[in-house]
C-alpha cells in the first residue's frame, strides 16, 4: 500500500514546488486562450458563432477556476508536487478546459433555466472546493493542531469533500457549455475519484493519522455527503 502512495501523490515530503505549479497554471491559461482565439478567429471569418451571454459565462467560470487552481497550489498545498502530476493530471485538466470552451464558446441556443442549474452548481462546487480547503488551511497553520487531522467544517460531512466540490464544479461548467458530451467529465473524474484517487489518499491518512483517521473514516461518508 506504501507503494501506491508514492505512485500517486500523497506524501509527507514538503516542497514549495514553484515551477511544477507554475507550470500547471501556465498550461491551464494556455488551453483557455487557445480555445478563445480559434473560437473568435472563425467568428471574425465569418464562421459559427455563439451566444456572447453563454460565452461571457463560460469564459469567467474557466478564469475564475484557474485562479482558484493557483490559489490551492500555492497556498493550500504544501507538500512537493513532482513533475510527472504536471504532465498527467494538469495536462489532462488544461485540454479539458480547452474542449469546454471550443464547442461552448461557438453554441448558439441562449441562455435557460437548464443553464441556470448549471451556473449555481458551478458556484457552488467552487465554493465547497474553497472554503473547506481554506479552513483547514487556517486549522493547520495553528501549532497545537500540528501533527492532528482535521475534520472540522465542510470534511465533517466528507472525506474528500474538496473532490466533491470539483464534480459540481466541473458537472456545472459543462452544463453551460450545452454540450452533452461534457457530461463524461464528472463521470470519468467521479470514477477516478472512487476507485484510485480516494483509495490512496485514504491509505496515506491512515498511515500517517493512525487511530485518528480510523475514527473519522467509520463516522464520515467518503466522497458525497450523506449517500457514498
């Protein structure tokens, strides 16, 4: 199991990890604004074009979920983010985006209430993703809780209540999209989650928390609040 942990990327070893980071935020901007710009090239040639409320939308959802990208790397993960998760797992994200916005940006039906649902899961995955992260963030950087496992805020009601907050975040951002097929993100990510991600990460905590974790994995679902 040991060896599964370092496969992925839950360790203790501490790196601030700038150019990996910076990396991964570069791409993510590169993808949007290659998406951007072969979307209103077309349009300037008279290609398809889109709704500018729909592509207003969409454009802030994928800038805002960068800056909120950058924000956990640099600020809320602490440990050493190597080199092979920039290629796998951040140029995977980057071409989702990319895909995201090159068939949304160009859909022409307008704004509706479906949308609508999908704007509010968006903000709402953004804000789960967020606000746990930055309380446990804040409870981490107190000296008595050094060594300890938080499970306070928002993780009292999940495991991987973060995880959980991408799925919405990323079900709601392909909702606005209008495109159908976005809905094999949160699936596959859902998938991933359950099967690899959350199995290892698991296996970390309860290495390194012991009795702690124990505790907390009898009482907390592991990825949805309530159901899973």
């Amino acid at each position: 199991m040991t060896h599964t942990n370092k496969s992925l990327q839950f360790q203790a070893e501490k790196s601030r990890s700038i150019a990996p980071k910076a990396a991964i935020a570069s791409w993510y901007l590169m993808c949007i604004a290659a998406a951007a710009w072969l979307t209103f090239s077309e349009t300037n040639e008279g290609g398809p074009s889109g709704i500018s409320g729909r592509q207003v939308a969409l454009l802030a959802c994928v800038l805002i979920y960068v800056v909120r990208a950058a924000t956990t790397l640099f600020v809320f993960v602490k440990r050493r983010v190597p080199w092979w998760e920039v290629v796998w797992g951040g140029s995977l994200i980057g071409v989702v985006l990319f895909f995201f916005l090159r068939e949304g940006l160009r859909t022409p039906q307008a704004l509706g209430i479906v949308d609508l649902v999908g704007a509010l899961l968006y903000v709402a995955g953004s804000y789960v993703g967020t606000a746990s992260e930055y309380a446990r963030h804040l409870w981490k950087a107190l000296p008595a809780n050094q060594g300890h496992l938080y499970t306070g805020g928002l993780f009292r009601y999940s495991r991987h209540i973060n995880y959980f907050g991408d799925l919405l975040l990323f079900l709601g951002c392909g909702i606005l999209t209008g495109q159908l097929w976005t809905g094999i993100v949160p699936l596959a990510m859902g998938v991933n989650f359950a099967l690899v991600i959350i199995p290892a990460h698991d296996a970390y905590l309860a290495m390194r928390y012991g009795r702690e974790f124990d505790d907390y994995a009898k009482r907390t679902k592991k990825l949805v609040p309530f159901l899973y």
